[in-house]
C-alpha cells in the first residue's frame, strides 16, 4: 500500500468540496433561470438537474428556455 501525503489527501477533499460548490450553484442557477425563462415548473428542472447533472443542463438549455427578448444578450452590445 502505497502512503498518502497529508496535503495530498487535503487537496483531493478540497477539490471534491469545490465540485460539490459547483454542483449545488448548478442547479441554483437552473431553478432561478427557470422561474424567469421557462414555462415549465422551475421545481422540476432543479430535480433533473440534480438527479442528472450534464444531461440535466444540455435538456434544460435545449427545451427548457424560451426565447424571450426581454434580455439584452444576443443583440450586438
């Protein structure tokens, strides 16, 4: 068995936390998005996101957001 540094296995539990914090700003930012850019259930776009992180997103971005003009992206400045 080979031995562990102590920073070594710090760094992997602090880049696990890291990808927890992203993962659970993720569906944060679904559920608000949702609630301003989708007709469906913003409740319900949080759970897929969460139950299936990556194919949750690309769905999302495919079906779950309207094309809406009310934002200023997308218009040249």
């Amino acid at each position: 068995m080979v031995p562990t540094i102590p920073l070594q296995a710090g760094a992997v539990g602090l880049l696990g936390l890291v990808f927890f914090a992203l993962f659970l700003y993720m569906v944060f930012w679904v559920y608000t998005d949702a609630e301003k850019n989708s007709e469906h259930p913003a409740f319900l776009w949080a759970v897929v996101v969460f139950l299936a992180p990556l194919l949750g997103l690309v769905l999302y971005f495919i079906l779950g957001r309207n094309r809406r003009g009310g934002g200023s992206y997308g218009q040249g400045y």
